[in-house]
C-alpha cells in the first residue's frame, strides 16, 4: 500500500494544528482531540467535515463539544471557506476560533462578515527563528 504524498502546505496545516492543540490542552479544561488533514485524507473520500481541533468534555451521559478550531495556512483558506466549512461550524453552537498565517487576520474576519458569520476570535500564528507564535 503507498501511502499519499503530504504536500508541505498540509505539513505546516498538521503542525500548527498540533502545536495549537497541544497549548489549547494545557490551558483550557477540555480535552483536546485533532482531525489532521493527513488522517483526514488517509481514508476514504467523503463530504464529512471534521473541525481541525476540538475541546470537549468527558461526562457520564454524554461528552460534549465545548470549542471547535480551524487552522487554515496561506493557500488553504478562501471566500467558499467562509461559506463552507466556518458557517457549517459557526452553526453548531459552540465557540469557533479560527487560526490563520501573519497578516490574514484581516482577510479571514472580511470573508467571516461577507458570510454573515460570528467567528469567536481570529488568531494569527508565525513561524520566528523557528518557534511557534500566536498573535
């Protein structure tokens, strides 16, 4: 079985996904789970959206989503984005936080009000020397 090339835009996609995660875990009281575009894209092709990072808690009845997050990356995000993905995720009623590259912020909170969308808060992350910033 060949296993698919990862193009290094989903590579940087996975890893601000999982360094944004692995913050999140430490300083919320949820438990934290990711839907990383390369396991999104090892199975089979479907039209189900899964939000990048997702807090939640674990209760006896029922575990509960608490907060979604979606990160997007320079070529990834666009206008049907904000019409696609974020109002699916906007519409389930929990807070929705987006993350997006240096300098986006602007574009992505456009795009949000274009749609008519309410997005929780927009972070911008960088790369300095090789270490991971949100903004």
């Amino acid at each position: 079985m060949t296993m698919p090339i990862i193009s290094k835009d989903l590579e940087l996609h996975d890893e601000v996904v999982n360094l944004i995660a692995q913050r999140w875990a430490t300083v919320t009281n949820c438990k934290v789970t990711i839907n990383t575009a390369s396991d999104k894209d090892r199975w089979l092709q479907s039209d189900r959206k899964y939000p990048d990072i997702v807090g939640w808690q674990c209760h006896p009845n029922r575990d509960t989503v608490e907060w979604i997050a979606e990160v997007e990356t320079e070529d990834s995000f666009s206008v049907f984005d904000a019409h696609g993905r974020w109002q699916d995720y906007t519409c389930l009623g929990v807070p929705f936080f987006l993350f997006v590259p240096k300098g986006c912020r602007e574009t992505a909170e456009l795009f949000a009000t274009r749609a008519g969308l309410t997005i929780n808060r927009v972070y911008e992350y960088v790369f300095t020397n090789k270490v991971f910033q949100l903004i």
